[in-house]
C-alpha cells in the first residue's frame, strides 16, 4: 500500500467518516404530526425540495502513535428535488476541503441520489425509504492535487427508517422519535493504480491502492420540543422550536480490506456518538452536533458539524418547490 493510501487509513479513518456522511444530511421529513429534522450524520427518511448550503465538518485525525494527525475543516452543500411526492433525486457534495498538520487542499466528487419511500403511517407517524448514491470519481480536484478524492465511482444502496411516538399513552414519550439508516458502499475499482513520490528517493513509485467494501450504520434518538409544544404542553418562546437529539454514526470495512498500517488495523470499526441540537423555522433549519470519536482510529478528539438548510417546498411552494409530477405529499396528506 502507498503512503498516499496508508494517510487515508489513518487520517481519513478519523475524517472521511464525517465527509461521507455530512453532505447527506440535508432534507427535513413530515410524517402526520410529526417533524423528522434534517440530522447531521445520518439522512433523514424522507424526500424534499431542499438546499443545505453550507454544511460544515470539522475533525482532528490521530496518527498510529496516538498523537495529533490531520485537522480537516470541509464546506459542502446539497440540492433535493422531488419528482413525485415519494421519489426524490439529489445532487451535493462535500466540497472544499482545508487540512492541517499537514497543510493541503482540495475539492470532493459530486454524488447523486435517488431515493424512493416505500410506506408511511401518519397516524403511527412511521416511515420507511430506500435509496442508491454515487459519488462519481474525478468529479473533484485533480489526482496530482494536495489532497485528491477517490479516482474511480461508488456505488451505495442504502435504508432509511424513522418512527415518531405521538401515539404513545405517556405525554413525556410522545415527543421521542427515532430514526435509522444503513448503507453497504462498493468502489466500481476496488484495486486502483496510483503514483507517489518515495519519501525516501524521491522518486516517483507505482503502488496498487486497495479501496475496502464498507458498511455503514447510525441512528438518532430525538426529543421535539417543537411536538411537546404543539401537541403536549405549552413551552416558553425561545425552546418551543428546538429539537435535541443523541446521534451516532459507524463504519465497519467488510472485504477488499488491505493490509492497514502499524498501529492502525485497516478492519477497525470507525464512528462518532454526540448531542446535537436543531433549529427549525418557517423556512430554514439550522443545526449543530459535538461528534465524539469511539476509538483513535476515528479521531483524536472531539470534532464538530453543522448545517444551514432551506426549505425549497416551503419558500417555493408553487414553483421549485414542489414535485415535477403529481401532487406534494402535503396535498396528499390533506385529501386522506
């Protein structure tokens, strides 16, 4: 394996995790009484005329000795489009990418998606959805950049879930909600060429990068404080629109795996679990998580992300913001 590829099995452990999954979380789904937000490390379940611009990643790496890597801070952004009522597409990506300790640069693939929900229960507030992303390579900086992105496709189907418990008995449960999601990710070129200066020579070096099958799965508990206040009890004005949550998020490499480096085995299971709270608007939401890594693998320390997303269907409701074809689900809700 490359030194190229041995830093993205160690600094990347740390920060690809949340480059892959922060330029997903970018849609807000209503399921009867129900506001499931747009979470930050997993997608919410459900599909939305939506732009998160930006989003916003920040994580420090840790090196196979356990000190200081790579501190990456990465602006993306997103843009959903029903084209029915229950089949969405999306286009989006983790865009510029600044790292330190070393210093290096560059810009991400463009992924799109295609997602389709399956059921929906508004009494039960209960919601299921399938989708299939790429994220096409050579889409971002070139391979001779500082920090280039993967040079070939992936390809990831993916589950979504969420379940609201407005039909709970308890008035305290009502305003809990989960939702889900899992992903299994294949590189189109699981065995890819590159080439890199020897550190020591400094010559240029031919080298077979493995890229691993990977498994990905998270989860979030929320608390609405926007549900207590419209169907519980009365809150005061300035928490009324809030929604804390406890989110986690994890990569597992299931085959293609490689060889890894010292310190690091390149099979280990890498996430974050933290708070984070949500600001939902009229129009817009705004939101914040502290991502906590589980091991040295995923991160030397607390890193951080955020997001500003629009509401294209609620801004737009008449024009961009409603599908190409049919009614909006809203609409649909209201006949039924």
């Amino acid at each position: 394996m490359s030194f190229k590829a041995s830093k993205t099995c160690t600094s990347a452990l740390g920060t690809a995790l949340l480059l892959v999954t922060s330029n997903h979380a970018t849609a807000h789904t209503i399921v009867g009484n129900r506001v499931f937000p747009a979470t930050l490390t997993i997608d919410d379940p459900g599909v939305n005329d939506e732009l998160a611009l930006p989003s916003f990643a920040y994580m420090a790496a840790a090196n196979s000795d356990g000190t200081l890597g790579p501190l990456s801070y990465s602006f993306g952004w997103d843009y959903a489009k029903t084209i029915t009522a229950n089949l969405g597409i999306s286009v989006g990506s983790n865009g510029f990418t600044l790292q330190r300790n070393p210093y290096a640069t560059g810009w991400a693939n463009i992924e799109t998606q295609l997602k389709y929900v399956f059921y929906q229960n508004a009494e039960h507030e209960f919601i299921i959805a399938g989708a299939t992303s790429l994220e096409i390579g050579r889409t971002g900086s070139p391979q001779n950049s500082s920090l280039p992105p993967d040079p070939f496709s992936t390809l990831t189907p993916k589950i979504y879930i969420g379940k609201g418990f407005g039909d709970a008995e308890a008035d305290w449960a009502r305003p809990f909600a989960i939702t889900g999601e899992i992903d299994y990710s294949f590189p189109t070129h699981p065995v890819s060429p590159s080439v890199s200066p020897d550190p020591v020579t400094g010559l240029n070096v031919l080298s077979l990068n493995q890229s691993p099958t990977v498994l990905t799965y998270g989860a979030t508990i929320q608390y609405s404080l926007l549900y207590m206040n419209s169907y519980v009890q009365q809150l005061p004005e300035f928490s009324r629109r809030l929604i804390p949550t406890v989110e986690a998020i994890f990569n597992t490499p299931v085959s293609n795996i490689g060889v890894g480096v010292p310190g690091v085995p390149s099979h280990t299971t890498t996430g974050t679990v933290g708070p984070a709270l949500y600001y939902i608007g009229n129009y817009f939401e705004i939101g914040i998580e502290a991502a906590f890594p589980i091991n040295q693998a995923s991160g030397k320390h607390v890193g951080a992300f955020a997001v500003l997303d629009f509401f294209l269907d609620d801004i737009f409701p008449n024009s961009i913001g409603k599908p190409l074809f049919g009614p909006s689900q809203a609409e649909l809700n209201q006949r039924y």
